[in-house]
C-alpha cells in the first residue's frame, strides 16, 4: 500500500510538473508567436517605406531635372525674349504673323511696314533670289 501511495505521488508530482512545463511551454509559444507576428509586421511596414522611398527619390530627381532645365541659360534666355522682348546685340526680331486675309501681305503692328508671309519668303529664299534680295531690303 505504501508503494500504491508513493508511486501515486509520484506520478501526482510528475503530472504537476507535466502541466506547470506545459503551461511555461505554451507562455512561452505564446510570447514567441507574438513577437514572430510584431517582426513581421515591421518588415512590411520598412517594406512600404523603402517602395515610397524609392516613388519619392524619382520625384525628387525629376524635380531637380526641372529645376535644373529651368535655370540654364538657354531657358533662360528663351524666357528673356518671349516674355520681356530682350535680345542680344546685334539680333534683328523678326514678327511671323498670319495673315488676316487671302492676300500675302500682312501689317506688323510693331514696325508699321507692310510685310510678305514667311512662307513666301521662304519660297522667294529658294526659288526667286532676286526677289528675296528686294524684300530683305525692305
């Protein structure tokens, strides 16, 4: 009967044990799966980060590409001559207009000279030199 007892008691004693190591076991599992699943969560949020990252840095490199188109001399001195009618020492302007009508011939407001289409020009420059000569002395 003591053998019943002691043998009782120790499987009492180990069942105890069995179930205080289960339970450490699955506090354990338990706190490990929380932080497997907090870890995974951080990835894809770096993740997300570094994909904006990458969207931003192409913005900022097309913005710079624009900064740096709009700051260069060439755009600058198209600005100059749309905007405010500059141009460089010894440029002549020349005003292209449509014409108003059927006929070659258009006013320029600027000069107050009666003036031949470019087209015509153009075709006088290529095929009627003489004629191109007479105009460019106008």
């Amino acid at each position: 009967m003591r053998t019943e007892r002691t043998w009782l008691r120790s499987i009492t004693k180990f069942g105890t044990v069995f179930v205080i190591g289960v339970a450490v076991l699955f506090l354990l599992c338990l706190g490990f799966g929380r932080e497997y699943l907090r870890n995974r969560e951080i990835e894809r949020s770096i993740h997300d980060l570094q994909v904006q990252n990458d969207e931003l840095a192409g913005k900022q490199l097309t913005a710079l590409n624009v900064i740096q188109s709009l700051s260069s001399e060439y755009y600058l001195e198209g600005e100059a001559r749309e905007k405010h009618g500059l141009a460089k020492p010894g440029e002549e302007e020349i005003v292209i207009q449509q014409p108003t009508d059927a006929g070659t011939t258009v006013v320029d407001d600027r000069q107050g000279t009666a003036s031949t289409s470019n087209l015509v020009r153009w075709y006088y420059y290529f095929f009627n030199s003489r004629k191109f000569a007479e105009l460019k002395e106008l």
